[in-house]
C-alpha cells in the first residue's frame, strides 16, 4: 500500500504522473483489446481447423459461439477482479489483467487441430476463451477508472474518450493482422496454422504492457480514498446494495453501445466475405478504414462531451443506430460491393463514435470511487455478455433462419430501441465531482 500513502504534492508532480499513467494504462488496454478481439477476424479459419464440417457456414457458427463463449466469464471477471481493484487499487488489478490474457492468448495459439486432438481441440480453446473473457471483465472497468480519475475534472470525457481511442487501436491492431495474413496466405495456409500467428504475436506483445502497467502510481482518488480509510471491504455488496439501480441503467445504455461495435465491426468482414461474396481483403480494408475514422473521431466527441454534457451525444447515437441499421444494411446487400460496404460502416462508425466517445466518463460518473470498479464493471460486462458477445453469432443464425440478408439489422434495430429507453433516465453527472 505504499503507493497510496503520499498524494502529489503539486500540479507539476500530479502532470507527470498523469502523463505515465495515461500512456501506460492505454498501452496496455491496447495489447489486451487486440489479444481478446483477434478472435473475431479469424472465426472462418478457427471453425475450418477447430470445428471443421461439410457445410462451411456450421463451421462459422461453430466459431462464433466459442467466440461468444468467452463473453460469460466477463461478468465473473468484473465481479472478481473489480471488487480487488475497489479494495487494493487500479495498478494491482491492471497488472493482473495483461498477465493473465498474455497467458491465454499464447495458449489459444498452440490449440491442436480437430484432425491432431479430436474433441479435446475444441475443448482447449473454450477453455483458453473462457480465460481471457475473465482477464478482459476486469480490464476495461479498470482502465476506465483509471483514465477518469486521472483527468481533470473539466476534461473527464476528453480522458475517457482516450480508453476507448487505445481499444480502438487494439481493434484496428487486430484487422491489421488479419488483413495482411490473408494477403500473404492462401486460405488453406490461413486455416492451417496462419491464425495462430496472430495469438502468438499477442503474446509477444502483452509483457510490455505489464512492464508499463508495474512502474506507474495508483490514481490520486483512489489513493485518497486510501488515505482516509474510505475504501470499501465488500464493494460487491456496497454496489449491488446501494446502486443496483445505477448498474442496471449501465447495463441498459451499454446494450446499443455493444451490439453497434460488434455488428458493424466483427461480425461485418465475415459477413460481407462469407454471405455477400466480397473479397475478404476489401472487407478487412473497408473495417479498417471505418476503424480510423472512429479513432479519430473519439477525442473531438469526447471533448465535446465536456462541454455539452454526456446525454446528447448519447442519444443522437442510439437513435441513429435505430433509424439508419436496415437502410444501411439493405444497400450493402443490394450493391454488394466495396463502397457500398464502406459506406455503411463509415457511418455506422460515426454512430458508435459519438457513444464510444462519452461511455467510459459517463460510466465513471455514475459510481463513487469506493465501488466504481465494481459496479461500472458488472453493469458494463453484462450487456456485453447478454447483448454483445453473441451478436456475430445472433447475425449469423438470423440471416440463416429468415433467409433475409438484412436480417442482423433487426437486432440493432431492437438493440437500440432498447437502449433508448434507459438513455432518457440516465441523470447527467458531468458537472458533478467525481
């Protein structure tokens, strides 16, 4: 508990530690969001050599509901690594986090084939799934924390836009790979071990987040909450007991913000590839692409959010989600080309954009600091959960169910009508302290 004992003493001192500690926690969000999201980009060639079947579109359910799979220890991990964060600080938890996915990661990629080990291969990668679900509950809450009482307290959406702007990164990271993977390889190479690298690269890259993460302070709120002996023993208890109603609004408004990122950019490239007849290449190129633009639209959202508060852009993104998901959908079947693919994702990331860019302030806003982790995370990882983590797999199984290819629109659609409903509550803190 050393690092808790001594506040900053000056701005200059709290400016040092503000600039190590934001280029620490978001290096290491980076290499973490990459590790858990790679899987995505690579469901077709894991369900070739993991779940291989007659019938290729079993194959990428197959692979999608290991992906989903991963999404049920989220919660576990929120739950968990939280209440540790909430109790002995955001540093401690964080280190954990990168440790224990680097881990996992490196292990997916060692995964035998069905044809090598049979059932046991898809039973090694549920396994390896399920551990980085837990390693990634406990990261973003914490990296949101850590962002947040970090900032200024007239910059908190500027900051927090940050996180997202290193998750952002990791996903780009991860298209980056799996483009020039299936540029350089042939796709029985690609099903063959070429996934692999991609994990195996993960783990290389990992320890320098935890090197990062091992020589920063612990967030000067935190520290003194330590100080006055106002950190909590059970904030499982505290959070559930005293804002169950706050986590569930987190919950409810976290829906659309999920559902938009993982329809729009994972499942999309499979989609697009598999149902669409689009090279995969321009598929990964137009993700990419759309990628970018919603990296650098996050800061300008987020420091707008500063000045005009949290719940407009909040709004404006759910009801786009609402009115533009079939229309854009509809087009990308009609044309089935490039533009019309890029088209719909450059607006479907501008969409996420203006909610991506508030979501980790507005969340922090919510808690008090002796049970933020805990409850930002829960709230947050269950929508990603329930809503999220299986909505490649929801996609996949409506187009095939309706034989409609605009059929994963309806899922947005119902997602963001959803999410609407708990936006017009939400009570905006922005101007409140921390």
């Amino acid at each position: 508990m050393s690092d808790n004992a001594t506040l900053p003493a000056t701005d200059a001192e709290l400016s040092k530690l503000r600039g190590r500690a934001v280029v620490a926690c978001l290096v290491g969000h980076l290499f973490e969001l990459y590790d858990f999201g790679v899987y995505g980009y690579f469901a077709a060639a894991i369900g070739h050599a993991i779940f291989p079947s007659t019938d290729p579109v079993v194959s990428i359910l197959s692979s999608f509901a290991t992906y989903g799979v991963g999404f049920f220890m989220r919660p576990v991990g929120a739950l968990v690594i939280g209440s540790y964060g909430d109790r002995y600080g955001r540093r401690a938890a964080l280190i954990f986090t990168v440790t224990m996915m680097a881990i996992a990661t490196g292990l997916t990629g060692l995964v035998p084939s069905y044809d090598t080990a049979g059932i046991f291969a898809p039973i090694m990668l549920v396994l390896c799934r399920l551990a980085q679900g837990f390693s990634t509950g406990g990261e973003w809450g914490g990296a949101a924390s850590f962002m947040v009482e970090y900032a200024p307290a007239n910059r908190r959406g500027f900051f927090g836009s940050l996180q997202q702007v290193s998750t952002g990164l990791g996903q780009l990271l991860s298209i980056t790979m799996a483009f020039t993977l299936s540029s350089l390889l042939d796709a029985a190479q690609l099903g063959d071990w070429g996934w692999r690298v991609a994990f195996l690269f993960g783990l290389l890259l990992a320890p320098v987040g935890h090197y990062l993460r091992s020589r920063v302070a612990e967030t000067p709120v935190f520290r003194r909450d330590a100080t006055t002996q106002t950190v909590m023993h059970s904030p499982v208890r505290e959070a559930f007991g005293s804002y169950g109603g706050r986590m569930f609004l987190a919950f409810g408004i976290t829906i659309i913000w999920t559902v938009g990122s993982y329809v729009f950019f994972t499942f999309m490239p499979t989609y697009a590839s598999q149902q669409l007849g689009i090279s995969s290449r321009a598929a990964l190129g137009s993700t990419a692409l759309a990628a970018v633009l919603n990296i650098c639209c996050l800061p300008l959202v987020g420091a707008l959010s500063d000045r005009i508060g949290r719940k407009i852009p909040l709004m404006l993104s759910a009801v786009g989600y609402l009115l533009l998901s079939y229309p854009l959908f509809a087009m990308v079947v009609s044309e089935r080309s490039f533009t019309a693919l890029l088209t719909a994702q450059i607006i479907g990331s501008l969409l996420y954009a203006l909610i991506n860019g508030v979501g980790s302030a507005m969340m922090c806003e919510l808690f008090p600091t002796r049970v933020r982790y805990t409850a930002l995370s829960v709230g947050y990882n269950g929508a990603v959960m329930v809503f999220g983590g299986f909505a490649p797999f929801i996609a996949t199984y409506l187009t095939r169910a309706t034989g409609q290819l605009v059929a994963p629109s309806y899922y947005v659609v119902a997602c963001a009508a959803v999410s609407i409903l708990f936006i017009l509550k939400l009570k905006d803190r922005s101007g409140e302290a921390l």
